[in-house]
C-alpha cells in the first residue's frame, strides 16, 4: 500500500503506542480519488493518556493527506462495535474486518475472525422495528403521492429511498449503510431490484418511483397505519 509509510509516521507522532492499526475504505481498496481520506482504526489499550477515555474520533491533516481516525482501547472498541450492530451499521466492525492491517499484531487475526462471524450472520429485524419501519414508509408514501410541489416531491422522495432501501437490507439479512453506502450496499445485495428502485427516482418520476417504494413495501410486510402503536 503506497500510503504505509506516510501512515507510520503519523502514528509514530501522534498514537506511537498503537498496536493495532488498520486502514479501510478506498485507501484500503485502492479506489482513492481526489477528495479521499484516510480511514484509519486503531485499538490498543495504551492509546490515551488519560487511562478513563476509551475511544476518539478525530481528523487530522498530515503531510498533505486528510486523515480520519477511529481510536478505540479494546473495551471501546467492543463498546461502540456493539452499538454499531444494534443500529445495523457496524462501521467500525467493516473496518476490522475488510480493512489492510498496517500495524497487525498478536490476537488481531482472532479479534476479525470473531466480528467476521457477526457480520457474516447479519442484522436481525425484530418485528418491532419491522412495524416501525413500514408505518414510516407508508406516511411518506402517502405524502410523496400527494406532494405537488417540486421541491418537496424532491426531498420526501430522497427520504423515502433511504427508509424503503434499508428495509429491503434488513428484511433479508443485510446490513445497511449511511451516505454513498447505502446504494453500494443495494447494488451489491440485489442489482436488479436496486435498479428497479431507483430508475424512476433518477428520470424524475415520483409516480413510478412511488409505485416501485409500494411493491417493496409488500414483499416487507405491506402498508402499516391504522392501528400502529408506537
């Protein structure tokens, strides 16, 4: 990776005692463009000088490069990975697992075959949360249906991609993502109905849009209002 050595001397000025280090996102992938950043994990229980912080997220420029940095000690880590897994966006966990290893160091290979497993299993939709989702995704439904000014058709339009995108994740199995992710993540799943989902939306077409979010919505549950409780 032709990032390493720069990676290295930021660590040994600003996390000397990282043991763990580990790059992720399009560094990691090799995909960079001009406007990406570093994304770098640590883990090490000697990473703070205060012995009561457990984690930092922080960004940093170094030489030129944009660096943003996840800094955990291991009771962190397992901290804020579980909180990850409970919003179904485990970031850091992805981190762990799918990034390059800079700084790998003993246990490390056992640490990412433990969270592979979980994030091999995947998210469970309990169906509390599936009502929840579906009576959200029936009112903006509605609302876009509705909607005749431009702008609104726009912004509800672009809130429904979001909530009908990570109800098809998570009704079967997968994690979802946040940004530039969640598309990925729906491409990637199922490219077909990603494709079917979001044409209309990309032509403009909030009626066929609308009607693509409703077949879904069937094939998750189907419409929910009356008689939702919160």
């Amino acid at each position: 990776m032709y990032q390493a050595e720069r990676i290295e001397r930021f660590l040994a000025a600003r996390y000397p005692r990282a043991r763990i280090a580990i790059v992720a996102g399009s560094t990691a992938r090799s995909e960079r463009t001009h406007t990406s950043d570093i994304d770098l994990l640590l883990i090490d229980d000697d990473l703070f000088a205060d012995d009561a912080q457990g984690s930092e997220a922080a960004t940093f420029e170094f030489e030129g490069e944009v660096l943003e940095v996840f800094a955990y000690t291991a009771a962190g880590f397992e901290t804020w990975a579980h909180r990850g897994i409970a919003q179904h966006r485990p970031v850091i966990v992805h981190m762990l697992v799918e990034g390059v290893p800079v700084r790998p160091c003993p246990g490390l290979d056992g640490l990412r075959a433990r969270w592979g497993a979980v994030l091999a299993a995947g998210p469970v939709l309990g169906e509390t949360e599936s009502r929840f989702r579906r009576y959200v995704i029936t009112d903006l439904l509605d609302d876009l249906q509705d909607a005749t000014d431009p702008l609104e058709q726009h912004v509800v339009a672009g809130l429904l991609f979001e909530r009908i995108a990570e109800l098809m994740l998570l009704a079967d199995g997968q994690w979802i993502g946040s940004g530039k992710w969640l598309p990925r993540r729906l491409r990637a799943w199922s490219p077909e109905r990603a494709d079917r989902l979001s044409a209309p939306l990309l032509a403009g077409d909030f009626s066929g849009f609308a009607a693509r979010v409703g077949e879904e919505l069937e094939l998750a549950g189907g419409r929910l209002q009356a008689g939702f409780v919160r």
